[in-house]
C-alpha cells in the first residue's frame, strides 16, 4: 500500500538499484555524467578562459591592419611570406592575449583569429597575398574561403557568378572594339598624314636611280664621226638588268559584266599573239632612246607592237606602235606610229622618246621615265570571245640595283646589226636586222 493511502514511509530502493520497468521515465534513473567536451575539441583551461574574454578586447579606430602598407617587389619565400603573416596577425589580434606558435596557420587555429577576419581585414591581407608564392596563396585562400579555394575571400553566390562572367564578357568585348578602333584610326591618320605630304610636297622626289637614263649625252650641235646620218659608237651590248621577257598574257572575254570578272588567266600559248616567253626587249640609246626587241623568226612582220615609257605609277610619257606587213592592229589602239631603226626577220628597234630627268606632267606634278611596258597585242573579232588578248613585258631598274645607265650603240643606214640580249629557257635571244 502507497504512501497516500497508509501514511506510512515506503521503504525506498538501494542507491545502486536501476529502475527495471522500461516504461517508467529516466527520472529516477542515474546516468552516467557527460562528456563536457565533443571528442577532439578538448581545450585547455588558459585556452577557455581567452576564448571567454576574446572579443571583449575592442577599439574605436577601426581595424588594426587597414593602414598596412605593402612594398611592391619579388614573391616572397615561404619562410618569408610566414614571416610577414606573423607579423600581420599579431597586429591584428592587438592586445588579445595569444598562445604563439612558429607556424602561422597554427597560429591561427589555436588563438581562434580567423573570427577576426571581417571585409577590411581580409582586403588588406589580399594586399599583402601578392607577394605570396602560390602554395601559400593556396592554403590561405581555403582558410579564408571556409574550405573552398575557388572564393579566396569570401564566398559569392551563383548569381554573383553569373553577373561577374557577364562584366567580364562586355569587358572584354568593349576592349576589342576600342583596340580595333584606335588601330583604324590611327592607320585613316597615318594614310591621310602620307597622301596630304605627297600633295603639299613642294619638292619632289629624286629618283634618278630608279629612271632609264642614258650612258652617254650628246650635246645639241655636236659633230658626227664621218658624216650627219652616221651615229657614233658599236655594235649593240645590252646591258642584263635591263632585258625582260613578254610573259604576262592580258585576257579579257567580251561581255557587260565588270572587267574584273571577265579577266582570264590561264590562257592557252595557242590562243595568244605570240608563244610565252618567246618575246625578249631591251632599251639602247642611238640618237634617243631606242627599244629593241628579239623573237622566233617571222614574227616581225606578222606582229603589231606596241612600246610605252611610262612613270613609276604607270602614267604613259610616249607610246609607239608598230604594225607588221602582214598584221593588224586593233581598232582604237592608242598611241602613235612608230619610226623603225632597225629591221629583220627576227629582231626590231623602234625609237621612242625617254626623257631624261625630271619631266612636268600637264596635269600637274612631275615624274621620271622609270619603265618601258612592250607587247604583242592581238586583233580580236568584234563578235568573238575575247574584247582584248595581248602578250606583254616590262623593262625596269631592279629595286636595290645600283644606278644602270641605258647603253649605247652606233652606226649608219644600211648597216647589219647584231642584237644578242643573251639566254634564257629556251636558248639564245640573237637576231639581227638593218638599220633604216
């Protein structure tokens, strides 16, 4: 019977005995005294008694480190780079008592300073990361970020993310276009600086050693070597840098498109004038300039020629035409008959006029007789394929040559000349003819 009913003591159970009813509540069970501390979390009593005054050290003056100063240089050793964290943290735990150890990192597990790590405090030590060898900034990047390297300072959200690749994206493309405008635009000034000097240029350029001029100048009035239809000197040699071969065949089918698109390159030797490199010409001097020119026998006579001298741009000072016995010249083709000097079945010399010096252009400016363009032009069917089709070559000082004087032969009317302006592929380019 209870206590309630009886009103007598009931006895009560040894101290040691365990409740044996599992339904009943712990209450008057005894059980065993826990753990004050998770396991591997133990700390020492010193350690406790900081922890429980650790943020009770405060200042007014903001962050101990914000005014640190870091000197641009080398990366640090790691010894170094050590060195300079102790000092860091020891200035920013203050006046905290501290439990010092070698190793900063243990450093600052053991006086629990990463809690002083706020915004400020984590800029200036980014500051000082700079000079860090990388397996430094490794491991600090991971202290700092919580475990994970990839947010060194602290972590960012996916949307942070994704903003921060979009800025990054319009910054670099916003880059691009600025360097590729500064580029165009100093390439328009530089051309237009080249073009308004070549206009407002009041001196012109000297380019006597780039023009054809000739070995020999006679003076007006001099006297002949026997008699006034006899010119004085020998045999003609040609002069090398100054021989060129027609191999540039000039194609163009007939038709309203624009003439760029009608030109054709690979034309047949069947379908020009005259066979691929078989035209050789070189430049003489003989009361005036003088161009010569060799080819396969009969082509003289079945051949219209037409010879330029022309400036560095192209700009024609005198054009001649000859046209063969048996040949025809096509219809408007400009320039003026030529006057032959000499003649043969094989080899031709026509005169033409090669300024010497520097001549004034009628259209304003001045310019140099530079190069002499020749070719075979062909007469073409006004109703056939082809609106033009000639065979052409340019005879020019080499760029980088010393300075080439035009050579010069000599005779009268009736004499045999002996044209050899040497070899090439196809063997000797020799030809003879009479002077007219």
């Amino acid at each position: 019977m209870s206590e309630d009913e009886t009103g007598e003591d009931t006895p009560q159970e040894p101290s040691g005995a365990t409740n044996s009813d599992p339904l009943q509540p712990p209450e008057s069970q005894d059980l065993p005294e826990r753990a004050s501390t998770e396991p591997g979390l133990k700390v020492s009593s010193s350690l406790r008694e900081r922890r429980a005054t650790f943020f009770r050290i405060r200042s007014d003056t903001g962050s101990p480190v914000e005014d640190l100063e870091i000197e641009p240089g080398r990366r640090w050793t790691e010894s170094e780079a050590n060195r300079q964290i102790r000092t860091f943290l020891i200035r920013l735990a203050g006046d905290r008592k501290l439990t010092h150890r070698s190793d900063p990192v243990e450093l600052v597990r053991e006086n629990d300073l990463m809690l002083l790590f706020g915004p400020e405090e984590e800029e200036a030590f980014a500051r000082l990361a700079l000079r860090f060898p990388d397996e430094t900034v490794a491991v600090w990047a991971t202290l700092l970020s919580g475990g994970d390297r990839s947010e060194a300072f602290g972590p960012r959200s996916r949307a942070e993310r994704r903003d921060e690749a979009v800025i990054a994206h319009a910054l670099r493309l916003g880059m691009r276009k600025r360097i590729a405008s500064t580029i165009l635009l100093v390439g328009l000034l530089g051309g237009g600086v080249v073009f308004g000097r070549t206009l407002l240029e009041s001196d012109p350029v000297d380019r006597v050693d780039r023009s054809l001029r000739f070995a020999v100048v006679e003076e007006p009035g001099a006297e002949t070597e026997t008699d006034e239809d006899r010119i004085a000197g020998g045999q003609p040699v040609a002069e090398p840098v100054l021989v060129a071969v027609a191999d540039r065949p000039v194609a163009v089918l007939r038709g309203d498109a624009p003439i760029a698109e009608r030109i054709i390159v690979g034309v047949p030797d069947s379908a020009l004038p005259i066979r691929r490199g078989s035209l050789s010409a070189t430049v003489f001097e003989h009361a005036g300039g003088q161009v010569a020119l060799v080819g396969p026998e009969g082509w003289v006579e079945s051949s219209c020629v037409r010879v330029s001298v022309v400036t560095d741009r192209l700009r024609p000072l005198d054009t001649v035409i000859y046209e063969g016995p048996g040949a025809t010249c096509p219809a408007g083709l400009a320039g003026r008959m030529a006057e032959v000097t000499c003649i043969g079945d094989a080899g031709l010399i026509l005169a033409i006029r090669i300024p010497q010096g520097e001549v004034s252009l009628v259209e304003g400016g001045t310019g140099w007789a530079e190069a002499v363009r020749f070719g075979v032009e062909e007469a073409v069917n006004p109703a056939g394929r082809w609106e033009t089709l000639a065979l052409r070559g340019t005879i020019s000082v080499p760029l980088g040559a010393d300075a080439v004087a035009v050579p010069r032969f000599g005779g009268g009317s009736g004499d045999e000349l002996t044209l050899d302006l040497g070899t090439d592929a196809s063997g000797q380019r020799t030809a003879t003819c009479t002077i007219i």
